[in-house]
C-alpha cells in the first residue's frame, strides 16, 4: 500500500532519504457532476470524509462580505431531517470531530469518524446539500449572525493586531477586488444579511457540480462509491452558475504603500505584504522555499540575524497564502523587542530579505529546508484528515488531486537561481506594502473597525 | 422545528477493534526507564524525554527556572553554539522542542528513521552538556518577559491568568503560570539555571519514550550508548497542596475599549489521581466538553452571545483549576455570567438525562482512536503513564472506565466538584460598562482591578 521514493545522495551534505508515502487516488466523478476522490488507508479504523466547495469569500458581492462564512455556519443548522444543533451532536456521538472554514477562495466542511460510521458521515453532508432550505429559518439566521459577530470580535476587534490580514488585503487588492475584503466580513454587511440571500447563495454555489468529496481512511472503495451514489446521486446539478469573479490583477503595485495603525499592543510589530505569482504555479513553489530560508525554524535568516544575533524582534514569521486568483500574498511580520524601535527593525527585516534576493541562498541552507519540508510533509500526511484536505484542495483549485503526491518534488526542483528571480521579481519595495502596529499611549481603546 | 424525517439515517456498521500499541520498558542501570512503542506502518518516529524537573519542582523563590532551563537547553551544547545546534539538527529535518510544564519538563523531536540516531545523538548531547551560554540566557530572558507582556495584551491569556491568581491562596504555587511572573523571572541569573539542571535534570527519574518506526534492539543499544554515562537523581517536584483564596465572588479585571469580556467561572478542581476523574471527564463533556454540551448549546446556540463557551478539568500532580470559558459581547456580560452559573450550579442537581450521558460517553470512546493517529500522538499517550506512574494497560482499559461511569457517578462528581458557593467569578472587559449589571447579578462581592 505505502511506496518509498528514495532521492540521490548528494554530495558534501548528508541527504534525508525521502521516504514520503505516496498516496493512493481513485477518482470518478458522478454523473451530476460531483468529483469523488477515494484514498483508501486501512492501518486505523477511522475514515476522512471532506467535501470542497469552489466558491468562498471572493463570490461575494458588495455589500454582502462575510456572507460566504455565515452561510458555512447556516450548514450546521440543520435540514428537513436533521435538527439544529444535531449534524454536531450526531458525529460527535459516533465518535468523530468535524468542522468547516471558509477562505477566498473556498469553503470546506470535513469529519473524521470511526470507520463503521462512514455512511451517516456521508449521509449527514449529502443531505444538508439537498434539504437545507425547507428548514431554515429567521430565528436560526439571527442566532447565526450573532454568533459570527462575536467570532469576529473574538478573532478581530478584541484581539492585539487582530486586524493585519484585513487591513493587508485592503491594501494589498484595489477596491472592488474580489480579494479586497476579509473573509470575516464587516459588522455592516453581517447585518443586513437576510433569509433571502442564504436562500440564493445556496442554490447558486451549492450544488454538486461545484464541489469536491474525498474520503480517506479505512473503508472499501466500491462500497464507499455505493454510499456516495446512494446519498449524493440523486442531488440536482446546477446549470446556472454566474462567471468566476474576474480577479485579474496587475502583477506589482506599482508604488509602496505605508499605512501605521495605533492598537492596543505593548510592543511594535512590522508586516511587509507583497503580490506574488499564484499558488500552483512555479513561481509559488520557489516563494514557499524563500518563506523558509527566511522564516522557518531557528536556523532561518530571519531568526538568526534579527531574533538571535541582533537581538531587535521578539519573533518572526514569514508565509505565503495559497490564492490562485490573480495575484496571490507573501506576508512577513516581526515583533519589535522591548525598546527597539520600528524603523530598525522595519530597516533590518527588508534588509534580509534584500540581502537573500542578491546573494540567493547556499547549498546549505536549500539542504535544510528541503529536509525540513520533507520531514513537515510527512508529519501532516500522518493525519488522514490532512490528506483529505489535500486532496480535495488540489482536485478543487486545479483539477489535479495527484498534486498532493508531487509537494516534496516541486519543492526540491526549487534551486538558488529560480529563488533569487521569483524574490527580485516580487519583494521589491515598488510592490510592497508595509503596516505597522504601535503601542497607543495611555490606557485608550484600540483601534477597531467600525462595527 | 418541523417533524424530522428520521427514517432514511443510515446505521452504523459493524466497529472495527482498535487497540492501542503494545510497548515495552526498560530501565537503564542510571535509572533511565525506555519506553518503546512500535507502531506498524509508521514512517516517523517520536522521540520525548521526560525529567521530573517541571515547575513543581522548582523553588518559589526561581519560579520560572524550570521553564527558562528547559527553553535554553536548546541554545546549544558545550561542543556547539546555538547557531550551530539549530544548523546540525535543522540540516536533519529535526526541529528539537524542549518545554517545561508544572509536572515535568519535555525534550524533544520528531523525525524520519534514517535520522534517528543523528537526533537522538544530538539529544543526549543537548541534555548532558548543554552550553547556557550566559548571552542566550539574557536573550531568553528577555525574550520571556516581552512574552508575558504580548500574553497580558491578549483578552483571552489575561482571563487564564488572572484567574489562576484570584482562585488559588498566596501558598498555592499554582496561582501563577509555570513559566513564572515577571517579577520572578526578571530575578533569575544564568546560574539558577545551571544549578536547576544540575540538581533535576537526571536520569534516575528520567523518561525516554521512542514511538513510531524504528529497531527495538537498535533504539535500545543507542539509549545505553548515549545516555547510559548520564547519571545521578534529582529530588523531583515538591508536593503542592492547593487551597482556595476565598468564596464565591467576582473579580472584574478592566480592560477599557473592550468590545467583548472574556469570562472564566470555576473553583479548584481535582489531582490526577482523583478516583472521580472519569466520572469528572464524562461531567464535564456534557456539560461544556463538546459541541452540544449544555453550555455551548445554551450560550451560543440558542443566545447567540458567544463564538464558543465550554468548561473542563486540568488534572496535576495536585489539584488544577476547573473553569468555564467564554468570550461574550461585552453588552451581555451579565446575562451570560448568569447564564453559566445557572449550568454550572444545577450540573450536580439531577442525574444526566440517558441521552446527553450516552452521547458524551460515546464521544469520548469513540475519539479515541484519532488521539493516537500520529506518532507524536502515540508518545505523548506514554506521558502520563510515565508521569502519574499509571497502569501499564491504562489505555487498554481506558475506554471500559469511561463505559462504567454511569448516571449517579456522573451526578455526584458534579455535585461534590461544583460547589457553588466557591465558584469564582472573572471577566476581563470594560468595567465602566459591565460593571453595574454584574453587581446586580448579585454573585457575591464585586471587585474591580486594573489590567496589569
């Protein structure tokens, strides 16, 4: 079942042999239009069910942001034959856990269950997909909203330097961008979000043409192709949908933009945000190696020179987020040790990524990414979950659910030179945004959006 | 809600058997107890150390070494500085953790077999000659304090500590956070760190868990060779005996401009070896340990004034705290302050319905499995075995005892471990708003403190 790839050894470093398991893909596509990916594992008795949906907060429209994400806690609200509350009570007492997010690009609902139980796992997504409406109700909307204003507080309005993605995006995408506004959404919006249009929302996006199911684990293919015929067949594809939202985006900026936001922090914090190439293509691939040699682990650059050795942040942190919509974002930020002020550090941080643009990284440090990577790989793919995930994510964005068995080697065909041309082609000021956060002096509330 | 058609929800098949893996354990002539646990089909392995040096084995007067001992053991060894010990275990794919709790303090890595020895060989380095180099200790230092700093600016971390503080007694070390007070920390030196490893990091009560895939025989020569030189026992942790500051009350901890309060209502809970602990984690999923447990479902669910409430149990060597949790929209404070005592004060009242007492049942045994997914997972179960010196066939069994509890126990554990007339009261929020309503509540006495 499991295949071992070994990698060459490579001359001066000790090489990791790469021992990532390979997954298995079955897939069919049912003939409403339903993409099934089965990935069966049988070590443990417990089974991943996880569905895709390609639509997300990208989909929605002005005045509606944050609707996408209400509509993701609406699902949990029960159908024609499911009560409120019990989609949860009834995986939880079958002894699995499940959950569901929304990003921009999509919403996912997912449940790992003892494997006995795969069929109510199954049958609990197919029917919200076909019964949702004739159940739902204002009372059911109004607990909802509540709900999702507090998560936003929670997450956002109560939370030091809650707002940087929101405000990152904002700056990052001209208004009117798909990817302008926040997945959460503002209060506003969240508000006058009514009975109507979850009714739309629905029959627009969910439906199983325009979904994703994987189901990983311990289960028997073609029973569990029976079942997903069973439950999701006879659900109606729709024909209608609108055009994808136009997300083209010019590749630069064009221009540096600063913005400086007063929060209730104790210490500064600086967030530099770039556009970059989107996720899936090589340029990504090359940005999510330079998001490592600068940010991942002790040995990184940036964790080195200015955690380590200068001793100006308390912490670093450097990602890419997978959007593949027009232009997709590298995110850095640093916290400010006590008493160092912004502009040093703000100065050291592009400083390094400047200094790693020129130089481009040694064998040395290509070597300890790819072995971290690798090992991180692994580490994930321990969790059927996370290969669900996976592989409805590459199936959903791509079509290619046998991506997921190519990450070690898309990352290892990254080398010094495809790093230095994709971080001199993006992290460049003319193309960055930067958003400090300082400490408001005195005990006054922090900035929060308007709600 | 309209009639449900219940009709067409599939049943379930039949279970397969799952078993947790069978290991082994060794003890080393320095009194180093091995554990190994195979695990079939795995491509990883999990290596935790585990010494008895945690914050309960601290003195009060270096609260936070422990905890600082633990997070410069990784800054490097006498051979290599910490740029290097990160390049020579980061080079292997390994990223070595090492942390300290109040029972015990963890190294560790996880890594592919073929690297094994290399990390393992690197471990024992780091544990029997490690540098404290005096320069990573003030950074470290340093870096703990802005730490707190960042915790307290958080709502949420302010609540979690500021409880703790209010529930316990000044005797009870529990009342501040394994990691310390700024006022400790900022105390120590580097040598209060070379003296806590010198007289707790040792072998003779010391656990080496290896979980996953890897040679048994192999493993077991390589411990001797490693850290068969390593030797001596320490005191280990001290006993704590945890008392209460005081009643019922309410302390209101103001954060001015706050848009929601974050509260936490309980009292002192209950050890390790408390005979109702699994009565207690029955109690307590229902209650507020699951999605549809009375407290989740009542607050956010039915009213709407949270993104999420729940309560739980935090077993130590000595009693830790049992708290409900919830951030709620500062203009409900007081409504939701009632809502959980309500639920929290009628739990011992009455036995649970059959229902909400089989579904937290079948919860909990039915997760079980998916604890042990990983090998990171399958060596932190060896940890309180280890720790709490528990049966050897603990998670053998583990799901018969949750099978056994039944309604009574259910309710008497409730009954004898919420007493409401202890529960302690805490929001962080905007006292010039919330204030006056939760005074009306009439809790018990009220008193409002800055943010520190």
């Amino acid at each position: 079942m499991v295949a071992f790839r070994r990698l060459p050894t490579r001359a001066p470093y000790p090489r990791i042999l790469t021992a990532v398991p390979h997954i298995p893909i079955e897939r069919h596509t049912l003939p409403n239009g339903l993409r099934v990916i089965l990935s069966p594992d049988r070590r443990t008795p417990i089974v991943g069910v996880n569905l895709w949906y390609d639509v997300g907060s990208k989909h929605e429209r002005p005045g509606k942001t944050g609707f996408a994400h209400l509509f993701e806690h609406m699902m949990f609200q029960g159908t024609a034959n499911v009560a409120k509350g019990e989609h949860f009570s009834l995986v939880q007492a079958a002894g699995g856990t499940l959950n569901a997010s929304t990003w921009m690009d999509r919403t996912n609902y997912f449940e790992t269950v003892p494997s006995h139980q795969l069929e109510l796992a199954l049958w609990l997504e197919a029917d919200r997909l076909a019964n949702l409406l004739p159940a739902m109700t204002q009372e059911k909307l109004d607990n909802q909203r509540e709900v999702v204003k507090n998560e936003r507080r929670q997450s956002v309005d109560n939370q030091p330097y809650g707002t940087w993605d929101e405000k990152i995006q904002e700056l990052l995408y001209p208004v009117a961008h798909p990817y302008h506004h926040s997945t959460i959404g503002s209060m506003d919006d969240l508000t006058a979000a009514s009975l109507d249009d979850v009714g739309e929302f629905f029959a627009t996006y969910y439906a199983p043409d325009n979904a994703v199911l994987s189901v990983v684990g311990d289960f028997e293919p073609a029973g569990a192709l029976a079942m997903i015929e069973r439950h999701f067949g006879p659900i109606p594809a729709n024909p209608k949908r609108p055009p994808v939202p136009d997300t083209a985006i010019e590749p630069l900026i064009g221009a540096e933009i600063r913005e400086v936001v007063s929060d209730r922090v104790p210490l500064p914090r600086v967030y530099a945000a770039y556009r970059i190439p989107v996720f899936g293509t090589d340029a990504f691939d090359a940005l999510e190696v330079a998001v490592d040699l600068l940010g991942s682990g002790r040995a990184s650059r940036l964790y080195g020179r200015l955690v380590r050795e200068r001793q100006l942040a308390q912490d670093v942190t450097v990602m890419a987020f997978p959007i593949v919509g027009g232009a997709a974002i590298f995110s850095l930020w640093a916290t400010a040790r006590p008493g160092i002020d912004h502009e040093s550090l703000t100065e050291a941080v592009l400083g390094e990524v400047d200094l790693l643009t020129d130089e481009g990284p040694s064998d040395v440090e290509l070597e300890r990414v790819q072995n971290l990577h690798a090992a991180g790989i692994e580490s994930g793919q321990e969790r059927i979950s996370e290969r669900a995930d996976r592989l409805s994510m590459y199936a959903c964005l791509f079509d290619q659910p046998e991506r997921a068995n190519s990450e070690v080697a898309r990352y290892e065909a990254v080398d010094a030179t495809r790093v230095r041309s994709v971080m001199a082609a993006s992290l460049r000021a003319d193309n960055r945004v930067l958003l400090t956060y300082l400490p408001v002096e005195g005990d006054q509330p922090g900035t929060e959006e308007a709600a | 809600m309209s009639e449900l058609n219940n009709s067409n929800r599939p049943a379930p098949s039949a279970p397969r058997p799952y078993r947790f893996p069978d290991f082994t354990r060794h003890s080393l002539d320095n009194g180093l107890t091995v554990w190994l646990v195979p695990v079939a089909g795995s491509s990883l392995t999990s290596v935790h150390l585990l010494i008895d040096a945690g914050a309960a084995a601290e003195d009060e007067s270096h609260g936070g070494v422990a905890s600082l001992t633990a997070r410069l053991l990784v800054t490097g060894t006498r051979r290599l500085d910490a740029a290097a010990f990160a390049a020579a275990t980061e080079r292997l794919g390994i990223e070595v953790n090492s942390e300290s709790s109040w029972d015990s303090s963890r190294a560790g890595f996880q890594s592919l077999p073929q690297h094994l020895d290399a990390g393992m060989a690197l471990l024992a380095e780091m544990v029997q000659l490690p540098r404290f180099d005096p320069d990573e200790f003030s950074r470290l230092k340093a870096e703990r304090l802005a730490a707190i700093l960042q915790m307290r600016a958080d709502a949420g971390s302010l609540a979690d500590e500021s409880f703790i503080k209010h529930l316990y007694d000044a005797g009870t070390p529990y009342r501040r956070l394994a990691g310390g007070t700024p006022e400790m920390v900022e105390t120590l030196v580097v040598d209060d760190v070379r003296a806590h490893h010198a007289t707790h990091h040792r072998p003779g009560r010391a656990h080496l868990v290896i979980a996953g895939a890897f040679d048994g025989e192999k493993a077991l020569r390589f411990a001797e060779q490693h850290l068969g030189g390593w030797s001596g026992s320490g005191p280990g942790h001290r006993t704590i005996t945890p008392a209460a500051a005081g009643g019922r009350r309410v302390v209101i901890v103001d954060r001015p401009g706050s848009v929601q309060s974050e509260l936490r209502i309980g009292l002192v809970g209950i050890n390790r070896y408390d005979p109702r602990y699994f009565s207690a984690a029955i109690m307590s999923t229902y209650l507020g340990g699951s999605f549809g447990s009375r407290i989740n479902r009542r607050l956010r669910e039915e009213l709407g004034y949270t993104y999420g409430a729940r309560c739980g149990f935090d077993p130590r060597r000595a009693a830790g705290p049992f708290s409900a949790a919830a951030a709620v929209q500062t203009e409900v404070s007081a409504p939701a302050i009632a809502e959980l005592l309500v639920l929290l004060e009628t739990a011992g009242a009455a036995p649970p319905a059959s229902d909400e007492l089989r579904q937290a049942q079948d919860y909990q045994i039915g997760v079980f499995p998916l604890r042990f997914e990983t090998t990171g997972g399958i060596a932190a179960a060896i940890e309180p075995i280890a720790t709490y010196d528990l049966a050897d066939d603990y998670w053998q069994t583990y799901r018969d005892r949750l099978e056994a509890v039944d309604a009574a126990g259910a309710q008497q554990a409730a009954a004898e471990l919420i007493r409401p007339t202890e529960l302690l009261v805490v929001a962080v929020g905007d006292a010039s708003i919330i204030r006056a309503d939760i005074e009306a509540l009439g809790v018990g006495p009220v008193e409002v403190v800055p943010a520190p």
